[in-house]
C-alpha cells in the first residue's frame, strides 16, 4: 500500500525565473516563454534561461574552479538543490538520498569534446569525468556533503518523475527517510536541435501567436520546441506539517515498442500508470490533470484518449506547461509536478490560453501529473493538498 510521502521543498530553474513568487506571476500570465535562436541559418523557437537568470548560473560556475569546467546541465542541477534543502530547511541534516537523471546529461560539452575529437584527433584531459551520466548526481551530492546513497538515470522524458519513483522505494522500504529527486537538462545546442528537427516533431510555424499547440487535438501538424532547465524535490517519509503537497499515489508502466519514439493511439501506459497511481480514490475525485502533451499530434491525442479511457465522463480539468517552456526533456516531469504544487498552494487551475477548458474545478485538492518518454514508460503522480 502507499505510505503517505510528503514533499517539503522544490526548486526550479527555467525559462520562468526561478524565485517561486517570479514562476507563479509567469504562469498566470498567458504569454509564453519563447525566444528565437538561429540554428544552421534557421529561425528556431525554444525556451532559454533569461539573461538575469543565466548570470545566477555564470556566478556560479566562478564560485569555484571547480564548476568550471561543468556542463550547465550540472550548474542547474546544483542550484536548484541548494535551494530545494534551504526550503525544507534541511541544512542541518545530510542524511539524505540523491537521485537526479537526465536525458542527454552533458549535452553542451558533450558537442563540444567531440568537436574538438574530429578536430585534432585527440580528447581532453576532463571530456570523461565532465560528461559521464551521473556527473550531475555526484556534483550535487559533492556539492551539499551529503551521506546517503547517490543515484543517477536516464529513462528519458520521464526521467525526473522516474527519480520520484525510486525516492518513494527507498523511503517505503525503510532504507532512507528524505530523498533528493529531480532532473535537469540543457539540450539547447545545434545537434540536438537538429535531431528533433529530424524527427519532424519541431514547431515550425515561427509566426504564430503560440508556436507550440500542445493540447490543441485538432492540430495538422507537430509543434513541439525545446526548453532549458532543472527542478528538484524534497521527499520525506510519513506526513509533514510543512508539507508543500502530499503524494498519496503513484503509477507507472511501459508498453511494447512499435516505433522508436511512439506510444499507442490509446497510449495503454498512461492508462496503466494513471490507474495506479489512482488506487482507491474514485476519477471524480480528481481535480486536474498536468498532461506530458508535449505538442506532437500523436502524442498530445493519443494521452487525451488514455485520460477518456480511464476518466470517462468525469474528465478532470486538463493542462500542461509545454506551450509556454518548451519540451525540457527529462526535467520537464518535475517542472509539471511544480505547476501542480502552485497550483494547490493558490487554489487556481492555470489553463491553456488557446483551449476551451470544459471543466474549470472550484477548489484544488487532488492533481495527477503526468509523463512518458520514448518507448512509452509512463509515470503517474497523484498529489494532494496539505491544506
């Protein structure tokens, strides 16, 4: 059975700031995060740090020499998680389990190393220790001093909330009583946004009010775009009276593969992992839904089909983030589960400017937050206020 698990602390960084007061006043404003960088001489839409933002990374890295030579992946990752501990007022104790994943890890320097490779034929001194997986883990855990076990994972775009998941193991089975979890992704470089271009997944109409039509079922075409950022965090066994948000539920599964990056038009894993994280609550008892939607026509379809399969007629007011911050990869599950929280915290459903929303609940007290990856490994998280 779930034990209850509260989570004392988050932190984020991303294309709507990083100070909890800054995010929340972004995402009740209806415009999105989006700039415009040229790739290979092609006007692309993504979703950077702000200039004031990425001068916090920059102070960063010259706070010591050893940040210099991290990839922003890392910086992100260590920022967020001194935060996430200073709001759970942790400082004190180090007892803690880390477990931070990413999809592409060291993205930037990992182009740049092998650049460099092509370039000369030989590799740096630190192009190894720089770019390995668990680079980010590792720091971070080197970073707070911290005891407990350090773990590190890629299952891509469900990579955070898969973080989740081990968090909530370890702390059921009594090895561990707070655990660190989160993910962190920089993929804004030339390579990887020429691989989602290559999929023919990326937004291409430059000149729309919202380039991104995540939600939008009635779309022809793909629209997703890429974001930076990391968000971490805090998970503590049993109920906390600071608790920011309770996670009374989760759920997971994974579905046979019939292309590389497909899930099924009924997406069966979201079906799955959504039942499970249910568990004993009834559908009508969930408020909203934080969708994965990352703008793709299959994609935002086919977990619209998984919601009716399992909701019926009883479908939770639906959402998602990605219009406005872009596809951050493995990060982007816990940056969902973020907007979940604020959104229990001010009592107010934050919604799709470009969709008629059919359900608009009153109060906010059970959210499910979803993600899934390539392959089709979905995560469910069922949240609950601590009001």
């Amino acid at each position: 059975m779930q034990q209850t698990i509260s989570i004392t602390g988050i932190s984020s960084i991303s294309s709507l700031g990083i100070s909890p007061e800054e995010i929340w006043k972004r995402y009740k404003d209806q415009a999105h995060c989006i700039s415009f960088k040229d790739f290979k001489e092609e006007s692309t839409p993504i979703a950077s740090l702000s200039k004031e933002v990425q001068a916090v990374i920059d102070d960063l890295r010259n706070e010591s020499h050893h940040f210099e030579s991290l990839d922003n992946s890392v910086l992100f990752g260590v920022y967020v998680a001194r935060e996430a501990i200073k709001n759970a007022q942790w400082r004190g104790d180090l007892d803690f389990g880390i477990n931070i994943g990413s999809s592409r890890g060291a993205t930037g320097l990992f182009e740049k190393y092998h650049k460099e490779f092509l370039e000369n034929g030989k590799s740096a001194t630190l192009s190894s220790p720089t770019t390995t997986l668990g680079n980010i883990s590792s720091w971070i855990a080197h970073d707070l001093q911290t005891n407990g076990p350090v773990i590190s994972h890629s299952i891509t775009c469900s990579t955070a909330l898969h973080a989740m998941l081990n968090g909530v193991a370890w702390l059921q089975s009594g090895l561990a009583d707070k655990f660190l979890v989160g993910g962190s992704e920089a993929p804004l470089t030339a390579f990887t946004i020429a691989q989602m271009k290559a999929l023919k997944i990326y937004a291409s109409d430059v000149t729309s009010k919202y380039p991104c039509q995540a939600m939008n079922l009635e779309k022809k075409r793909n629209s997703m775009f890429l974001g930076e950022g990391a968000a971490v965090a805090c998970l503590e066994k049993g109920y906390k009276e600071n608790a920011l948000a309770l996670i009374k539920g989760i759920g997971y599964a994974t579905e046979p593969l019939k292309h590389n990056i497909s899930i099924s038009s009924e997406a069966d894993c979201f079906q799955r992992s959504m039942k499970m994280a249910l568990g004993e609550n009834s559908v009508d008892e969930i408020d909203a839904i934080v969708m994965h939607a990352p703008g793709t026509v299959k994609g935002d379809l086919a977990e619209y089909n998984a919601i009716k399969a399992v909701f019926g007629n009883t479908i939770p007011a639906l959402t998602t983030n990605k219009w406005k911050i872009g596809h951050t990869f493995g990060a982007s599950g816990i940056l969902s589960l973020e907007l979940g929280i604020l959104m229990l915290k001010h009592q107010e459903f934050i919604p799709v400017p470009f969709i008629e929303n059919k359900a608009v609940p009153e109060k906010m007290n059970k959210i499910i937050i979803n993600a899934v990856g390539f392959g089709g490994n979905a995560v469910s998280i069922l949240l609950e206020s601590n009001r």
